[in-house]
C-alpha cells in the first residue's frame, strides 16, 4: 500500500489542478502571471508566448473570480482548460513509477 484516502484527497496530494489560461494577446501574458501569483496556493506559473499555465487546489473553485479579475484588467482569453490529476499521477508521484509500468519478468534459477 502506497496511500490511504478517498480519490479525491489522495489527488489534492499532487500539486492541485493544473489550469491553462490561453491568451488572444501575448502581451498580456505579464498582467495574467502577477494575477495568478497574487492567488493563495497558485504553484508552478509557467509563461510562454501564448498561455499561462500553473497549478492550484481546487482550480475549478477559483476559476469564476480569477476569470473575472483578468476581465477587470482587460485581459482576453481564447480559451481556458482545468485538468484534475488522475489517480495514476498520485501513484507516479508518490512511487516514481506509472501504474501501467509492467513488473520486469521474474528470472528463472536454474537448478
């Protein structure tokens, strides 16, 4: 046994949600960062030409008031995506390895 809990904590365990925020302007990919790093428990804030990507507990829950903030600040965005990690990324995070890793084959003795 690796971990006890109910799916749902045992997935809160790694890292939160991972949200992606596409932008029509990658100008604004600046004003977006400081929003989300203003965030309680935001992680991982990642920028490139177009997106913001970072990780937070409960994303679904902070979405409406982090998509108003960005509104208020005359952001836009082409698109926004929440990702709720899997009980697989719990196992890899919690033993480096994937639950679809296959055992390696048992070696014969020979006698």
């Amino acid at each position: 046994m690796v971990a006890a809990g109910t799916p749902d904590d045992l997935k809160q365990q790694v890292s939160g949600d991972a949200v992606r925020l596409a932008l029509t302007t990658p100008a604004d990919a600046p004003a977006t960062t400081k929003i989300i790093q203003g965030l309680e428990g935001a992680t991982a804030v990642e920028t490139d030409a177009t997106t913001v990507t970072f990780r937070i507990p409960r994303g679904g829950a902070i979405l409406p008031g982090l998509l108003r903030s960005i509104d208020a600040q005359g952001i836009e965005l082409s698109g926004v995506e929440v990702h709720r990690p899997t009980l697989d990324d719990v196992f890899l995070t919690m033993t480096g390895r994937s639950l679809r890793d296959e055992n390696p084959p048992a070696k014969e003795v020979a006698a």
